[in-house]
C-alpha cells in the first residue's frame, strides 16, 4: 500500500476513535456525530499530508514531525471553536490530534510501499 494511501486509511480510523472517544465528555454527548465525523474528516487530512512527506522525503523524522504539526494545526483550529457554552476544549481535542499526526507519519513511512523507480519512470 502507498504511503500516503496507507495514512489516509490510518488517520480515518484513528480520527474516527478520537472523535468517539468524546462520548466521555458528557457535555458534548448531543452533538457526538458531528464530532467523529469532524475527527475523522481531520485525521484523513492529517493522515495523507504525513504520507505524502513521507513518500517525498523518505525520511522517518520529517513525516512524524509533519504530521504532528498538521494535526496540531487542524486540532487547534477545531478547538478555537467554542462550544454552546462557551467552553473550549484544547487539550482533549489537540493532544489526540497531535499523537494521530505522529502515528500516521510514523506508519506511513515505516509501513508504507515506497514508489518503485520503474514506476516513477512510467508516470
């Protein structure tokens, strides 16, 4: 499997486990499906931008370090949006996203099938 493939795949499960994993936060029960769909639309872009570095770089740091700061990005925006009371919820919405980012670069790029040169010729 590509490795961007393989991180889209990835940060969709992933984001789709954080999203749920909101069904703790009682406050926030009432509106948990657009929460996991917001979380698993976030992982997915998460996901394919660390597998895209990691398939452009081939470096295993760079795509954990652009995956975490993807998903710090896109968690924070979706934390800076306060919910009907007003509340924000930074750390329970950025540090999951955070840790999806680094196991999504981290997979892709461990796990992920490199582009083989034959193909890369082709294209």
């Amino acid at each position: 499997m590509s490795k961007p493939l393989l991180g889209l795949l990835l940060g969709a499960i992933l984001g789709a486990l954080d999203g749920a994993s909101a069904w703790f936060t009682p406050e926030v029960r009432p509106v948990i499906v657009s929460i996991i769909v917001a979380s698993t639309i976030k992982g997915l872009i998460t996901g394919v931008i660390a597998g895209w570095i990691a398939r452009v770089t081939n470096n295993i740091t760079y795509a954990m370090i652009a995956g975490l700061a993807v998903g710090l990005l896109l968690s924070y925006l979706v934390a800076a949006i306060p919910d009907a009371n007003g509340q924000h919820y930074y750390l329970q919405i950025m540090l999951p996203g955070t840790i999806l980012g680094v196991i999504a670069g981290f997979a892709s790029q461990r796990f992920g099938r490199a582009r083989s040169t034959a193909a890369a010729v082709h294209a």
